[in-house]
C-alpha cells in the first residue's frame, strides 16, 4: 500500500513537471502570491482538522443514538421522537448537496442565531464582531461539521451492527450497563472496521472544504480563484492548489494506512 502511494505520487508529480515545462507556467505569480496560498493551506488544514473532530464526535453521538432501543417505560416514545428525528436529520444532510448547506447555513441559518439586532443565540456588538470576523469561518465549520456527522453517523452504526449481537447481551448479562458495553466490547471491536470508511470520510472533507471559499472563506480555493481573477491565468494558481491537495489527502491516505495496519486484528496483515 505504502509503494503504491509513492508510485502515485511520483508519476503525479512527474507528469506536472512535465505540463509545467511545457506550457511557459509562470512562477513569478506564485511566488508574489505565496504568502495568500501559505494562509490558505493552514487555514484549509484547520476547518478540515475541526470538522473532523467535530463531525466524529457528532456521528458517534447519533450512531449510538440509532441503534440502542428502548421497548419499554415513559421514555418509550419520547425516544423514539427523538431517533426520528435523528433518522431525518441523517437522510437531508446524505441526501442534499453539501454546497447547497454551506449556502444555507451561511445565509439563512446564521443570521437567525447570530445578528446585532435579534440573534436567538448571539446579539449586540458581539454578533456584529463575530459576523465580520469569524462569520464564514463559522459557517464552513458548522456545514461540513454537520455534513460530516450524517455520513459518519452512518459509519458508526453499521460497525456497531457488525459486532455479533451476543458480545451485547453477555456484557449486560454480566451486569454491564449500556454505556460500558459499548464503551469497553462493541467500539473497540467495531473501530477496527470503521477505520477505512472513516479515513475515506476524512480525506473526503478535505477535499470538499474548497467549497467554503463561495462565502468568502480564505482558504486554498479561494486564494486560487483570487489569483486567476488578478492575472486572468488559470494554469498556475489551480495546478498549485491541485498539487496541495493531492499531496495532503496521499498524506492523509498514508497515516490511514498506518492506522489500519496498527489496528488490524490478529493474523490480518
């Protein structure tokens, strides 16, 4: 896996050497502008890292939410409300494209939770200096967090499910309660299976966080698009970003792969 990573990312990088030198790529334009693209890099690496974090911990959360059961008791139907609503939360954020709630969240969602004059979160001057400052930043965030929590929701919840049900009832036979059973006999066992899916998930948000640059985020995108517009060449600033990218997600691909070995079960190498 390791070799075939490196094939990879040798014939790419051959293969953009190549086109460079044939196309009179001007490094002038990179250069003067290589103070935009280093912000956009780190600033890519940070809405990617958070939503990560964040949408794990939120497809954790409804993961475990979607497939415990309550049969019995008052709180019987209010849980079942509550996984319904979960259910339909999972199936509009899988089932709308992600560009479409950076935009909503962005411009409908936010300005009702945080405005200067009637935010139901934030108001006042400190919704004005958030909004100004921290106001695409925060909706990227909370996009492809919650993007990301529907489809690793979706991971957790068909690891959990491939744990054999009777690991379940012996854990609570012992006198295990839920919280332990899944915390010290399903999850280990099931993050095992979960880690590919959830390593392709990462490398997806990374990729897709280009999309946050359409309201106004500066990050890798966003620095291409304003270079292309200042010179009104397009090879050089998205052949720059097309290589940043590549490398990162053949980067994150690689510690994936680690992971997976370190983690496999026994006499699966």
């Amino acid at each position: 896996m390791r070799n075939s990573l490196r094939v990879t990312l040798f014939l790419f990088i051959r293969r953009t050497l190549f086109l460079i030198k044939n196309m009179d790529f001007r490094w002038d334009i990179i250069q003067g502008y290589a103070p935009l693209f280093v912000k956009g890099f780190f600033m890519t690496v940070e809405v990617a890292v958070i939503s990560i974090i964040l949408g794990t911990i939120l497809g954790l959360f409804l993961g475990m939410l979607r497939v415990a059961e309550v049969k019995h008791g008052p709180w019987k139907w209010p849980f079942f409300v509550v996984k319904t609503l979960a259910s339909f939360y999972v199936a509009f954020f899988r089932g709308t494209p992600l560009f479409v709630q950076i935009l909503l969240i962005h411009f409908a969602v936010m300005p009702v939770l945080i405005h200067q004059d009637h935010g139901l979160l934030i108001s006042g001057d400190l919704a004005r200096t958030i909004k100004q400052d921290y106001g695409a930043f925060i909706s990227g965030i909370v996009a492809l967090s919650l993007n990301a929590g529907a489809y690793i929701s979706e991971i957790f919840r068909a690891g959990i499910q491939s744990i054999d049900r009777g690991q379940t009832n012996a854990a609570l036979s012992l006198g295990m309660g839920y919280r332990s059973t899944m915390r010290y006999v399903v999850l280990p066992q099931a993050f095992r299976r979960m880690l590919p899916p959830l390593g392709n998930e990462a490398i997806t948000l990374l990729k897709d966080s280009s999309l946050v640059s359409a309201i106004g985020l500066a990050e890798l995108a966003y620095a291409a698009r304003t270079v292309a517009g200042a010179y009104s060449r397009y090879w050089e600033p998205y052949i720059t970003i097309s290589v940043v990218y590549f490398t990162m997600t053949i980067c994150l691909a690689t510690l994936v792969s680690r992971l997976e070995k370190k983690y496999s079960a026994p006499g699966r190498h």
